[in-house]
C-alpha cells in the first residue's frame, strides 16, 4: 500500500525569536517492509544551517538552526512510503513468554528496551496490570493480544485530558487518554515483566465520518508498541489504542524507548514570549492526496 504523507507544525509567538536550534524527528524510517519513495523538508523562515544524520536508535534526525529573528515558524513534512508489514506469526509458533524474558538478556538490541526509561521509570501498578495476560507458560503472542485488546477494552480515548509528560500512574488512575498514553502504560507494564518492548511513533489512517468532506490535515500522529518475540522472530507491533496488529494503514517515522526519544519535534529557542501550535497531518493514497489538496 502507497501512502501519501503530509505532517505540517506551526508555532506562532508573541514575541520575536532571536535564535533557535530544532531537532526533528519528521522523515519515514526506510525497512525491509516499508521503503520510502521520497520526501522532503520546507521549514519557513529558512534555516541559517541544516544537518541530518541517524540517532541511536537508527532513526533518521534533522537539526535545524535559525539564527534570524521571527515571530512564526513552520516546519511541512512531505513524503511518498510504500507500506507491506510482513503478518504476525500465529500465535502457536511463538515461544512462552518466560523464553522470551530469558533470551532477551543474551541480546544486546532488545536488552536495551527491558530498563527504565525517562518518561518510563520502574512502576509497580503498571507490572500488576500487566501480569494477568500473562501466566506461567503461555505464548507470549497470545498475552500480548489479550493486552492490548484489554487496554482497548478498560481505557477511554479522550483527547485533552492527558500531556506530553502525563505519567503512567496518572493514567492508570483517571482510564482516559491518547495514544501515546496507552503505549507509555503498555510499555512500562511489560518491561516490568522482563519484556522487551519499544515505543513506535508514526501515523496511522483516519476515515471522515460518512456525509462529511475530508477536511486538509485531519489525521493524526500516533503512536504505538513494538514489543519482541525472541530471536527467531524479531519485533511485532501492536496498536493497543485501537486493538490491532500493526499491518498496512501506519507508517513508521521511528523508535525509542519512550515519547522522549522520539518526539517529532523539539527546540530551544531565545525569546519568543508565549506561543501558539498547530499540527496537521494527512495520510493518503496518493490520488486522494493529489484530490484533497487541488480542493484546498
């Protein structure tokens, strides 16, 4: 499946910006089942400096430097990703979830998603609501789907009740948020089991209600979990705020450990007063996409 990407962030400001250094984390992530066809960055006013590379993670990072005062700064994110997610092994081929704990410890790359992180510190409620998808000897596929479909089940999405730096402790106690909650809660929980698991940022295909028009900028980023199945497996990835198995209405931008590593963009900037922030995304089939914006 093509997906046409367009991932738009303005900030406005009271007061001038004198400088300002942004990292972004905006470019698809090319693997062996997404490839991206192409992309491209415009940002307004025109960066003084602008340098790429790839972060610990493997993730494709840009930074930017502004060295020009200004009251307005836009970032658009254009990109072409043909998406083919290979299917989840059946959940009968995947070994006891125990395995997977122990061999994790002998792997250096999924080892690294077993600890703490910043936004995800050891937390003791968020194991204990893990656990139950998980008792001794059963396939670790099998508790991973009872899980997310759990989570899907007994939390509530609601938009503006949480924040980028919500804890997993306040959401365990108010059952409400977005993605990024729900992945933050399933994370911590199954690294307090031993389980390797990494959070997933991206998009995913939102649909216009019927009788509505689509409207520019109306899908969202989203996040979600890849959690590992030992070696012979490797990473699956699993979307607990709808109860899916990721497969071919995501696109991947990249991985971290939590929200911090991976968050789309981040600055710091000299000035600038308060400040406004608008975020559009659209992910299209390239003609609807073509459609949509000759509408616009």
């Amino acid at each position: 499946m093509n997906w046409r990407v367009r991932h738009s962030t303005l900030y406005r400001y009271t007061e001038p910006v004198d400088l300002a250094t942004q990292q972004l984390h905006l470019s698809p992530r090319p693997l062996p089942h997404q490839r991206v066809l192409w992309d491209s960055l415009a940002c307004t006013p025109e960066p003084t400096r602008i340098s790429t590379a790839t972060d610990h993670f493997g993730n494709r990072v840009t930074w930017l430097f502004l060295d020009r005062p200004h009251t307005r700064f836009e970032v658009v994110a254009e990109s072409e990703v043909a998406v083919e997610f290979p299917p989840a092994p059946a959940v009968a081929d995947t070994p006891a979830w125990e395995a997977v704990v122990e061999a994790a410890a002998g792997d250096a790359e999924a080892a690294e998603f077993t600890y703490p992180s910043p936004m995800l510190p050891e937390h003791v409620g968020a194991r204990d609501y893990v656990a139950p998808s998980f008792p001794p000897g059963r396939p670790v596929l099998e508790g991973l789907l009872e899980l997310k479909a759990r989570i899907r089940r007994e939390f509530s999405f609601r938009a503006g009740v949480t924040g980028i730096s919500t804890t997993v402790t306040q959401i365990l106690a108010q059952r409400a948020g977005v993605c990024q909650d729900f992945t933050h809660l399933m994370i911590c929980g199954l690294r307090g089991l031993g389980l390797p698991a990494r959070y997933v940022s991206g998009y995913i295909r939102t649909f216009t209600p019927p009788g509505q028009q689509r409207r520019l900028g109306s899908d969202q980023s989203h996040a979600w979990v890849g959690a590992w199945m030992g070696p012979g497996l490797g990473w699956v990835d699993l979307d607990p705020t709808n109860d899916l198995i990721v497969r071919d209405e995501h696109v991947v931008l990249g991985w971290g450990r939590d929200f911090s590593d991976i968050s789309p963009l981040r600055g710091i900037i000299l000035g600038g007063g308060r400040h406004s922030l608008e975020v559009g995304v659209d992910l299209l089939p390239p003609d609807e996409a073509a459609a949509l914006l000759a509408r616009s």
